[in-house]
C-alpha cells in the first residue's frame, strides 16, 4: 500500500464567539486567513490510574490543547480579530483583550483525501518577536507566529472537530460549508437529545458510512460512538 502524508496546508480561518452557555454557544461569521504556513497543534492529555482486581486501568482525556499558527504576515485586521488589538484616534495600535474564538485549517494529503478542521474554542496572545536585521546579500525572511490555549466547549464537551473527504476530495461547496457558522454552532452532544427518547446501543464490528440518530454504536474495539448528522462522533470507550 503507498504511504500517505500531508503535502498541503490552507483555508486558515477563525471566528469568535460571541455568546456561550451550558446549552448553546454562538460565533461571528468565519473570517479567512491569507498566507498561512504552519501550525501546530498538541493535545493536553489528562491521564488517571484506577486500580481494582488486582488490576490497574489508565484513564485518558484531552481538556484541550496548545495551538500555533504560523503566517507571512499578520495584518492589522487580523491583529484585532485574533488579539482584540485596538486602533487609537491618532492612529496608534494598542494591545487589547483577545476573544476566544473557533481557528480552522485544511490538510490536502499526496492521496487525494483532504481533512478539513475546526479547534472550537482557542484564545490567542501576542505575537512572538523574534526578529533578525538582514545584509545586502541575503533579505533573511521571517514571519509572524502567535501561539494560544484551547479548552472544551460548555456546550457539548468538545475541543475539536474534523471531516475527510474520499480520495477525490471535497467540492468548493462542500469546504465552504465546513468553515461556516451553521457548522459551528452545532451542538455535537448526545446530551442534546430529548430525554425522553430511549437511547438505542448498536454493536457492529466498524463504523458505517453513515448512522442512524439516537443510537450509540459500539465497535469491535469498544470504543462508543453516535452519528450526529454530518459527522461520527466519539463518546468514550469501555468494557462490555
């Protein structure tokens, strides 16, 4: 089988919220970011030991993670809309308070498949100076990187999510509906349900195409997952 590996990086986006709750959380409109280069992003794994039987199980949960965006340059609109940067009457930029807000990206792998996704909640700070003077025969580029924390939405728990496409990849329409405000503000809780409505467990030995709602899926691996309309989504693993 021919190796897979990632050999593009675009559509950087961000959107802020602009209201959250336990039950619902709200952003402004995604806005691109032009000529982005890099990013990073490191889960902040939680780890916990339970012993019992003479045995001991460890316990995993990510609670968010460190982000790093790397662009050419970063504008003074992108400087208020990332930082919260403020512009004085005499023209001045002054440091502001940066919002937590949704930063998007896709990755094009050398197969065709592309994935397509979104940290939910992330606040960024200020930009690292790290800046070297240039001689007459070599212009030394460098570029503008901003790092920033993120953590779990109150609304459904969830710190990210993703989409891949088959090998053909996806349509313009279809990347464009990705880094939208609808598919932000999805809840992606099961949670959601209503409570009333009994919670139907589907064994099956790997996940489908697509799945039915209402319904937990557990596979093979015991991991428990549910079909949100767009996307499967994972919600914890176990023993059966």
């Amino acid at each position: 089988m021919a190796k897979n590996f990632t050999i593009g990086l675009d559509k950087f986006h961000f959107a802020p919220i602009t209201a959250e709750s336990e039950t619902s959380i709200s952003y402004s409109v995604p806005t691109p970011l032009l000529d982005g280069q890099n990013v990073q992003v490191k889960p902040k794994i939680i780890s916990a030991d339970v012993s019992g039987d003479n045995t001991t199980e460890t316990f995993n949960d990510v609670s968010g993670a460190d982000v790093t965006m790397q662009k050419t340059m970063l504008t003074s609109a992108e400087n208020a809309l990332l930082l919260g940067e403020r512009t004085h009457t005499s023209g001045v930029k002054i440091s502001g308070d940066a919002p937590y807000g949704a930063f998007g990206y896709r990755r094009k792998y050398q197969s065709g498949i592309q994935r397509l996704i979104w940290v939910l909640k992330v606040k960024f700070k200020d930009v690292d100076e790290n800046i070297n003077t240039g001689t007459k025969d070599n212009l030394n580029p460098q570029f503008d990187t901003i790092t920033g924390t993120s953590d779990k939405r109150l609304c459904d728990g969830e710190w990210k999510i993703t989409k891949e496409s088959p090998i053909s990849g996806f349509t313009t329409e279809e990347v464009a509906a990705f880094f939208s405000k609808a598919t932000l503000e999805t809840n992606y809780s099961i949670a959601t349900q209503t409570y009333s409505e009994p919670v139907e467990t589907v064994f099956v030995d790997t996940l489908p195409t697509t799945g039915v709602g209402g319904k937990i899926y557990i596979t093979d691996d015991l991991k428990y997952s549910y079909w949100n309309g767009t996307i499967w989504v994972e919600n914890g693993s176990g023993t059966v």
